[in-house]
C-alpha cells in the first residue's frame, strides 16, 4: 500500500462517486473520499474499496486541507476527482431563473464551482509532476444551458436550473485555466460532462421529465454511472498522458458539439 497511487474523490459517496471509486480502487489506487454524506456515506464509500473517508463540506477550505492531509498521508497525491455537485430542483423539475432566489444561486455556485477551486488549489502542491491529473466532473448542460418547462423548451431539455448549467460552465472553464496553469509541471486536468445518469442526483428528476430527456438520445438510454467512472478512469491513466484541458462528454450523442 505504501507505493500505491493515491487517489481523492470529492463526492465519492454519491451516485457517480461511488462507480469512481470502485474503478480506481479496481486499479490498484489507494482512495480516500470526503462528502458530507455522513455515517452511510462512509458505509457506502468502504464497500465501493475506498480506504478512507473524510467527513465535510467542500465548500470550507478547511475541511478540504483535511481531506488532501487525510488521503495524501504525507506522500502526493497522483488523482483528483471533483465529483461532488448538487442540483436544486422543484418537485422534480428544473427550477426557471424567476424562481431562483440568491441563497440558492449562491450555494449552488459554492458546492459546484468554489469547492473544486479549493481542492485544484490546495491539492496542487501536493500533485507529483509528470505523472498526476485531476477530472472535473461537469455536465453536458454546460453547453446548453437550462430550457423553459417541458413542452415549450427550444432544442434539447435540461432537468437542472440555470445556476447548475452556469456553475458546470464555470468548472469546464476552470479545468483549462488548471490545464494550461500546471502543464509545464507535466500535470494534467480534464473535465468529463455526463448527459442524463440514471443514478445519483437524477434520482430527484420526475419520472415525466427522466423519459423526456432519455428520448432525446440517440443511443436510446440513460449513462449509467459505470459509463462516466470509465472516462474518469481513462483521463487519469497514463493511457491519456497526452490529453489535457480536454472536456470528454458522456451523453450518448444527446448534444454533439
Ligand atoms: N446524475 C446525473 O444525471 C448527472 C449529470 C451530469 C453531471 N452530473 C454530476 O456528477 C456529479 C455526481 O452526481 P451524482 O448524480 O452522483 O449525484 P449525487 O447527489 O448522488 O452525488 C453528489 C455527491 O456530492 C456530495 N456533496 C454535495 N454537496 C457536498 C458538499 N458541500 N461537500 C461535500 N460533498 C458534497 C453528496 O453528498 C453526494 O454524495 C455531480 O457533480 C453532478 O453535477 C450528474
């Protein structure tokens, strides 16, 4: 255990997270998880093999030093996945920009485009030059933005509100910064977009709008979270050590660029 790669993946008890975890530990990395999912979110993460979990909210820098210490255990860290996210909805739907109130903006751009920031800043000196990358997990509403309610949408529909499609923007622009910041340290970071993920934070999408959105894409279903932790353990393999700043989309051909 002592030469293992090690891993962080913010988020890792979630939906998404838990499938990362399960791949790198599958590949031999050591992985720690920190998420605010408490006592279950520790259960969970220990069965998809990670060895250690950091109870806190990403949003605090202190608690994210405590979980690059944690799962740096003095050495460095060879990946970091920021995975966690949340999307607000109403009653199962997408919130439209009038029903948006600033606490709620706000939160949504701290968990899903400050936090990252702490961990790619805090965890960047402890990257290992020539050999660590870092994958941002950000989504195909990226590109889109949100849509009107359903049936009166213009071009693909989107389940999130207009502060998640803004902050997923926001992180797929950070992932180049971070990219172009730390190449000449021959350290790596990429984003990966899923389309629709029959798992995780979708769960909270009405079953109307799921089958909605699912019958916008070519392939015919829904990712499953295996089909996005795939892409993560691509990026961070040497396998990719050509690639960065790149942004993989998940989506099974729903919003082609
Ligand atoms: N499910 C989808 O369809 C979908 C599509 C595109 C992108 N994504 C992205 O994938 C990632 C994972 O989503 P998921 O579907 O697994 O959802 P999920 O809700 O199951 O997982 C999100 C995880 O983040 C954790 N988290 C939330 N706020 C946190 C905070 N402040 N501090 C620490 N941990 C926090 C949650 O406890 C949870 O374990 C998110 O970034 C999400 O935006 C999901």
């Amino acid at each position: 255990m002592g030469d293992a790669r090690r891993a962080l993946v913010t988020g890792g008890a979630g939906g998404i997270g838990r499938m990362i975890v399960k791949r790198l530990a599958a590949s031999g990395y050591h992985v720690s998880v920190v998420d605010i999912a408490g006592a279950e979110g520790e259960k969970l993460t220990a069965e998809s093999g990670a060895v250690r979990y950091t109870q806190g909210d990403v949003t605090d820098p202190k608690a994210v030093r405590e979980a690059i210490e944690d799962a740096r255990e003095g050495r460095t860290l060879h990946a970091v996945v920021n995975c966690s996210g949340i999307s607000p909805k109403r009653d199962g739907r997408n919130p439209l920009l009038t029903e948006i109130d600033l606490a709620e903006w706000e939160r949504v751009m701290a968990v899903n485009l400050t936090a990252p920031f702490l961990v790619i800043q805090q965890a960047a000196p402890h990257l290992e030059d020539g050999v660590s990358s870092i994958v941002n997990i950000v989504s195909i509403m990226a590109k889109l933005g949100s849509a009107g309610p359903a049936g009166v949408a213009y071009g693909p529909f989107s389940p999130s509100g207009a502060h998640y499609s803004a902050s997923k923007a926001g992180l797929k622009n950070l992932t180049a910064s971070a990219a172009r910041e730390l190449a000449p340290r021959g350290i790596r970071c990429n984003a990966v977009a899923p389309g629709f993920v029959a798992t995780g934070m979708a769960a909270a999408t009405s079953g109307k709008l799921e089958a909605t959105t699912v019958a916008q894409v070519p392939l015919g279903r829904a990712a499953t979270a295996d089909d996005v932790a795939a892409a993560v353990w691509f990026l961070v393999s040497d396998e990719a050590q050509y690639i960065t700043g790149e942004t993989i989309d998940v989506d099974g051909g729903w919003c082609p660029d």
